[in-house]
C-alpha cells in the first residue's frame, strides 16, 4: 500500500487541525506543507537514528582508485550522501572480505607506501555538504565488486507522486512530525500535549525498530591481528 504525498499533507493538516472538511486545499497551503516536509527529511540526516533503516548498495571498485564519490550527481556512485555507515565488504569471484570501518586517523598518523597496491582491509567516511567519500586504506591490487550497508539522507518528495522512498511504518511518523511543524507555523494552541505525548512515542518506536549495531569496537592497538606504528619504537607486527 502506497500514499500519496497530497494524501498526507492532508492528514497533517487535520491531525493539527488547521483543515476543514468542506474546504479545498489551496494549491500554495500544499507546496508550503511540501517545503516544510522536505525540510525535515534534510533534517533527519542530521540524527541517524532518526533514519530507521538501512540500505545495501553495490558499486565497481576499480583497481588503484581508492577514494569513492557518493553523491547523486558527478560523484563515483550515484547515491545520497551517506548518514550512517555500517558494514563495507569487497567481493571477487565469489568471496566476500570485510573491510573494517575506522577513524581517519587509522590512515593520516600512520605510514603507508602509496605506490604498491593491495586488497584493502579498511576504509573511513569523509562527509561532504551533499556528497560522501569512502576512503580505502590501501590501493585495491585489483577490481572488485564494493558493497555498503548504510542510512543515507532520504530523497525530496513532490507533490501528486507516492511515497516509496521510506517504509510504510515510517508514514504516521511523517504524518505527525508534519502535523506539529504546520501547527507551530499557523496556530501552536492546536499542538496539544495529547499530540506531543503521541509523535514522542512513534519516534520512539521508530528508533527501536532500527537495525542497531551491538558489535564492540576496540582500539586496534588492543587487537594481536592489527598492525601499530609508534614513532619512537617504528613498525611493530
């Protein structure tokens, strides 16, 4: 089951109860209720657990490139900017490798030998204003086939078109969420503390239902596999 955008600014407006049923509603009521959604849907990717669900993407990883533009237009891949990052694995002829996600620091204090190439064995996020870059540490020795598991920002909605970019859970969120932003907007005595109470507990259930990550995440100074460089003492294996 689908709904539409129009559909639901509608059902914002009567859940802040700024609608009347024997009335139209004007085209420039719509677009303001537009902007204002679009608007938190920027804003959700500021709070990633504001985004609760994932998304696999693949894209080629090319021998000796070793930065990956992710951005919807003029990047590496065609994709939103990433919010959260989770899981990266490379695969060749059939295998899976992860790739460990670390700081940057993991890769700007430390040495590495920029001319030799090898099946990189981590990777870190830049984030840009619209754009993310996966830096990998070490330069791929051959091509590979690079797979994300990530919350990335969600896409602008339009009017008289579905809502297909998010689950069908997260439409009361949306519907809410909308709801209080109209109602500050034209008249914030019709945001009751019923609403409040209401939109607080579907983010809340919004948020459980993420897909959260319980791994623990050590120092890799800590770990007998990883490899450490100290300044004084050179390379210790």
């Amino acid at each position: 089951m689908t709904t539409q955008v129009e559909k639901l600014i509608e059902r914002s407006y009567k859940v802040a109860g700024l609608f009347q049923q024997d009335r139209i509603l004007i085209g420039s009521k719509q677009q303001e209720a537009l902007i204002i959604l679009n608007e938190f849907l920027d804003y959700l990717a500021s709070d990633p657990s504001g985004i609760a669900f994932y998304n696999t993407l693949q894209f080629p990883v090319v021998s000796g490139q070793q930065s990956y533009v992710f951005a919807p237009s003029g990047g590496d891949v065609v994709s939103n900017r990433i919010v959260e990052l989770k899981f990266v694995v490379l695969i060749s002829s059939g295998t899976r490798y992860p790739v460990h996600i670390v700081q940057d620091s993991e890769y700007y204090e430390q040495i590495y030998y920029q001319t030799s190439g090898a099946r990189p064995y981590a990777c870190f996020l830049q984030n840009g204003i619209d754009s993310s870059t996966l830096n990998f540490i070490y330069k791929p020795d051959t091509s590979y086939t690079g797979e994300v598991k990530a919350k990335f920002v969600l896409n602008h909605l339009t009017l008289n078109t579905d809502i297909s970019n998010v689950p069908e859970y997260y439409i009361r969120y949306l519907k809410y969420a909308l709801a209080k932003e109209l109602a500050i907007e034209y008249l914030p005595t019709n945001w009751t503390q019923a609403h409040e109470t209401e939109l607080q507990k579907i983010a809340s259930s919004i948020k459980n239902i993420s897909d959260i990550d319980y791994t623990l995440r050590t120092n890799p100074i800590f770990s007998n596999s990883s490899r450490w460089w100290d300044y004084r003492m050179g390379v210790i294996l």
